[in-house]
C-alpha cells in the first residue's frame, strides 16, 4: 500500500490566514496600524493613477511607499484606472494590467505578482491577460463563508467580507478547527473606507485579536499563500513514492499517513531528496 502525503503549511501547520484590501484609501494607515499590532499579515490591491492622481482621500506615492514596504504587506496590482476589466477587449485588459503592475513594480522596486481585478469582475478571457500578463493569482468573486484551499488561483474565492455577519462566528469555528485530510485557508477581504462608514473598527480590531498569535496558524500574504501551494505541487516522488526530492527554493511541510494521529511530519529542505520513513 503507497503513503499518502499530506500539504502542511510552515511549521508544519494546517490552517493559514490572509486578508486582502483594496484601493489604497487613507484609511489602510489605522489599518496597517492595527495588522502590526497583532502581527497580521496581508495583502493591499492598489490603482496607479489614483496614486498618481488622486484626492485627499487616496494614498499618495510616498505615502504607499512608506505604508506598505513592511513585511507584512504585499502590493497587487487592481488595475491602473479601476476599469471594468473583464468588460475589455483581452488586449486592452492586459494593457492596463502590466501599466498598472508597471507602475507599482517602480513605486515599490520589486515584481509585483498578484491582482484583484476591480469588481471582483473576472471572466475566462480576463484570466488569459493575467497569465499574458505573469500574473499568478486574482481574488475571486462571492464568498465560500468556508476555508476550502482555492481551486483556481485566477479565481480565488474568499472567505468572506469583513462585513459579513458571521465573520466573527467563523473566526471562531476556524480557529477550533482540529486537523482534517487538507490544510484550511481563511481568507478575509474589504476596503478600509468602509469602518467609518459602519463604524466598525472596534470590530475588526476585536477580529485581529481574536485571530493573532495562534501557534497552529501560518499567517501570510496572498502571494506568500499562492507561492507555497504551487511550491509544494513541484515536489518529485519515485515510482514507489518511498523518495522525495524537492526542486524549489522553500522549504516544504507535509505528513506522511492517516489520521492525523498517526501521521509523520516532515520539512524537506530546498534541492533535498528524503527517504520516507
């Protein structure tokens, strides 16, 4: 009988947790407060030109720059002029995606991978841009109020809204969440402009510390989440699956065996090959 490998996150882990936000408005300054302080990790989808040419109520080039160069946040791309994209002829979409990818990428000197496509908008031809255009995720439409691993990294449906009235219920459940067969993924998504319309930041602060400082969480951006999972599909197994070789540059967490009881955990290090016991 073949041993079943198991996907663990770092540190051998089986749940992950990552917000995203959108738009770049001042308020993800007492946002980015609040994720330091409770050490959360996530990722905010920004527009160039409303950086670029923006209002009071936007985030200017300095600013983002100072703001978001932590390393608990990551930049995406959300599209230079907020355009319905998946409304666009393909060419014209991939235009404005590498214009905004462009732009970040010199705001912030580095790549810049992922995306939310304005709207949660997306449709098969905007997925191909993404791909013409080396982008390896999108956040997806609607909300799954569940923390199944996405099956389409173009299409990546979150948890749910922060607004969403059972948001604090399933903190709750997924942090009470014992180890299943699949690692769990809880993905929280919002604009930041939206706390002093419902004044609810005392929510999302009670939400942060709820959900902070779990040994049994792995806390990460979205391309940190997305660039692990596809790390872990490259392993190489022989035939009989008794030898393992890793082929990235991470280091890769999984279990061998089932329940989770009986499982053996394993790290393999980057250009490792291990001998399953």
């Amino acid at each position: 009988m073949y041993k079943a490998l198991f996907m663990e996150y770092p540190g051998n882990v089986y749940k992950a947790f990552s917000l995203s936000y959108d738009d770049g408005f001042v308020d993800d300054i007492r946002l980015c407060e609040l994720m330091k302080r409770y050490n959360i990790k996530g990722t905010f989808n920004l527009n160039s030109n409303h950086i670029l040419n923006g209002n009071e109520k936007r985030l200017n080039e300095e600013q983002c720059k100072n703001l978001y160069s932590d390393p608990l946040f990551e930049v995406a791309v959300h599209g230079k002029y907020h355009s319905f994209l998946a409304h666009l002829a393909t060419g014209t979409a991939a235009m404005e995606i590498l214009d905004d990818r462009r732009e970040l990428e010199r705001i912030f000197e580095k790549p810049i991978f992922g995306m939310v496509s304005p709207y949660n908008d997306i449709s098969d031809d905007l997925i191909e841009a993404m791909k013409i255009c080396n982008i390896k995720y999108c956040r997806g439409p609607k909300a799954s109020l569940g923390f199944e691993m996405p099956e389409n990294k173009h299409r990546m449906i979150p948890t749910c809204h922060h607004n969403n009235p059972e948001l604090m219920s399933l903190a709750d459940e997924f942090i009470a969440l014992a180890p299943l067969k699949d690692p769990k993924f809880f993905y929280v998504w919002g604009h930041s402009f939206e706390f002093d319309r419902k004044d609810n930041w005392d929510m999302m602060e009670k939400f942060l510390e709820k959900m902070s400082d779990k040994d049994d969480i792995w806390y990460c951006t979205n391309i940190e989440f997305v660039e692990y999972c596809d790390a872990y599909k490259r392993l190489e197994m022989d035939v009989d699956m008794k030898y393992i070789f890793n082929p990235t540059a991470y280091d890769l967490y999984f279990r061998v065996g089932y329940p989770y009881e009986k499982s053996k955990h394993y790290v393999i290090k980057p250009g490792e090959t291990l001998k399953l016991v």
